[in-house]
C-alpha cells in the first residue's frame, strides 16, 4: 500500500504562541510515522512554522493565479517556495463560495503551483442540495476535468482532496462507502488521462476525526486525508496519523 498523506489545514485559526506548541507536538509525535504529515498553516505564520517543522511538509491554504506584480495582497508561487513550502491547498470550497473561485481560476492557481515546483492539493466536492439532486458525479468530475484539462502530462504531479461541502466542518462525515465512491470516480477520471493515475494521492476532507479516521483511510481509493478541525489538537492529528500509519504495514 503507497504511504498515506495526512494533511491539516488549520485555516484562519493561529497564533504565535499557539502554533510554536501545536507544531512542536505534532513534529514530535511524527518523527517516525510511516505516514507522510503536513500542515497547510495562514500565509503569515509560513516562516515560523517552516523553522519548527521537523519531518512535517510544509503547506500553504492559497496561492495567486498571477506569476508577480500589481495584485496587492496576493501571494504568488514563488513566494511559498522561497520560504519552503511544498503542497498548496487549491480550490478549497471556503474559497469557492465566499471568494467566488472558479473551475477555471482553480485550474489556473494548480497551473501556477505546479510551474513553480508546488504540489497542489486541489478540492472537489458537492454541496447537499447536489448530492441531494443525484449530482456529485457530475459536479465532482467537472471540478477535476477543468484541473485536467489545462495541466494535462502533469496531472500525475498532484493531489485530489475530495471533500464534500455538507461534510466540512459539520461533524457529519461521509460514510468510508459514500467516500471511497467518489474516491473511485475520482481515479477513473484521473486514468483516462494519465497512465500514472495510480500514484496520485486522492485524500478525503470533511470532518474526519481521531474516531473515523481509520476506517475512512482503509478504503481503496482513500490515500490519506485533509484535516480541519481536528489538526488544530495536537493528540486528535496524531491520533490520525497512527491509523494512517498503521495501514502502511
Ligand atoms: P474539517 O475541515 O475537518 O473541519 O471538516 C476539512 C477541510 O475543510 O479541509
């Protein structure tokens, strides 16, 4: 079984203070997982937690579309890999809804990521009333497609996180059925457009806890996750990387 990736993304939550003793923990507690860790931490606290990572990959929640220039307050590709930042969450639904972030535009920042040498992780995934409508198919493979479409050879070089929307933050989780489902469509698509869909990592996000963390992470299709909440606990995160650890052997 390929190494599974765990991945918190802490969102707009952080401090100084807080971040030093949450990185130190969770730096500590992985130091000899047979899982791959990594935190996708705010923009500014980059730097601080990229001194106090140990063998934890660091992770940006964002990038701009544009290479440099005139576009205050965006922050480009070459700027998370100057301070060594090696995965970026792209088209995360928070950035989808409340920053209107298109298929197309998405497409472009996971462009951008992968010229500059970044991983993207790029988010897919339903709200309820299209799960509802009988859509996630439809929705999940159209927000991929437009990934796939404009990075076409290097589609092999990046990361899924499917994620349904009515599981973000809820407590409601996807059943590891309903996960490793979409998970499946996810890796047919990706092999009608790479003999190398194997080895991309397909991630489930959407309340994934210290509880059902296992069983999600032992589907087929489930090769890790992205962690909301729970990343924020040091002992929850750690609690995750152990399952993901334990199913390497
Ligand atoms: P959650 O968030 O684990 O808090 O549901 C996951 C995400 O949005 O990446």
């Amino acid at each position: 079984m390929k190494k599974k990736l765990i991945a918190g993304n802490w969102k707009m939550n952080g401090s100084l203070a807080a971040n030093d003793a949450l990185v130190r923990a969770v730096a500590a507690g992985v130091a000899d997982a047979a899982a791959e860790v990594a935190v996708c931490v705010p923009a500014p606290y980059l730097a601080q937690v990229a001194a106090l990572r140990g063998t934890v990959a660091l992770g940006a929640q964002d990038l701009s579309a544009h290479e440099s220039g005139a576009y205050t307050g965006e922050v480009s590709a070459g700027m998370l890999r100057d301070l060594g930042v090696h995965y970026v969450i792209v088209g995360h639904s928070e950035r989808r809804q409340y920053h209107a972030e298109s298929d197309e535009l998405v497409a472009r920042k996971a462009q951008r990521a992968l010229a500059a040498g970044l991983v993207p992780i790029v988010c897919v995934g339903e709200t309820l009333a299209q799960r509802e409508a009988g859509e996630t198919e439809l929705v999940v493979k159209r927000q991929l497609a437009a990934v796939i479409h404009l990075n076409g050879h290097c589609i092999s070089e990046i990361v899924v996180a499917y994620e349904p929307v009515w599981a973000i933050g809820t407590g409601r989780t996807a059943t590891p059925e309903q996960a490793q489902a979409v998970h499946a469509v996810l890796r047919a698509q990706l092999q009608a457009a790479t003999p190398r869909a194997d080895r991309v990592k397909l991630l489930y996000g959407g309340s994934m806890n210290a509880a059902n963390a296992a069983e999600l992470l032992a589907q087929p299709d489930i090769d890790g996750g992205l962690i909301g909440g729970a990343s924020l606990k040091a002992p929850d995160f750690l609690t995750i990387v152990a399952a993901a650890s334990a199913l390497a052997v």
